[in-house]
C-alpha cells in the first residue's frame, strides 16, 4: 500500500471508536428513559447517522485498497480517496445536527449537509470506478 493510503486508513481507523461511542450513547439514550426515545424522527435521524457513518468508513478502507489498483493519476486517486470519507462525515453530520435540538419535529437547515455528502460520495465512487475500469498504459 502506497504511504499516503497507509496514513489515510489509519486516521479512518481512529475515527472509527467515535461511531462505536456514538453507537454506545445510541444505546444509553434508548435504555435510560431519556426524551431521546420521545422523537421518533430524532431516533430515526440518529440511527441512520450512525449506520452511514459505519459503512461508509468501512467503505473509505475498501475505496484505499481498491484506489491501489485503479489507472488514476495522483490528483484523482486523492480526490476519489478523499471524496468518500468527507461522505462519512458529512452524511451522519446532517442526520445527528439537523435535529439536535430537544424540541425538534422537522429537520433543520443543517440537513443540506446530507446532499453535499451524497455527491461527495457519488463523484468519489464514479472517480474510482472509472479508474477500475481503465485500461493500464501499453507499455
């Protein structure tokens, strides 16, 4: 693996214990009585931050692995392998941020987020997959 993948995948494994933890608050809320469990939106927001947040990290270590074998130059390697980890923050930062208030019955404005991170993570895949797709250089 080419050091900069290396480096990268190790930041998205020590970003990966802040989805445990969220998973673990996830669990506390449901289980202590808190008025977390009174929204029914905020409970759904949250889970599907949580879960997005896991996969697509998951998904960021695959894209490094995969990027190794993709016929990109460095700029595009780096946009693609860039592109679907920020999916993984962005996303999940829409979901907990939008309804983060306690009174909260719709999403706030922070909810765009989650289409900034959709395209980022469309333009990523589509980048990488191009790039899997390409032939190598005649030699």
């Amino acid at each position: 693996m080419k050091p900069e993948n290396r480096r990268h995948a190790g930041i998205i494994l020590l970003v990966l214990p802040t989805v445990i933890y969220g998973g673990v608050s996830l669990l506390t809320l449901l289980t202590a009585g808190a008025d977390y469990a009174n929204s029914p939106l905020r409970q759904d927001l949250w889970r599907a931050g949580h879960a997005h947040a896991a996969v697509l990290l998951i998904f960021s270590l695959l894209a490094l692995l995969l990027a190794e074998h993709a016929q990109l130059s460095p700029f595009w390697e780096r946009l693609a392998t860039t592109l679907i980890p920020a999916s993984a923050i962005l996303l999940p930062a829409a979901f907990f941020l939008s309804v983060a208030s306690p009174t909260a019955t719709k999403p706030n404005g922070l909810i765009s987020l989650a289409y900034v991170g959709a395209v980022a993570l469309v333009v990523g895949v589509l980048i990488l997959g191009i790039g899997l797709m390409r032939q190598p250089a005649a030699k």
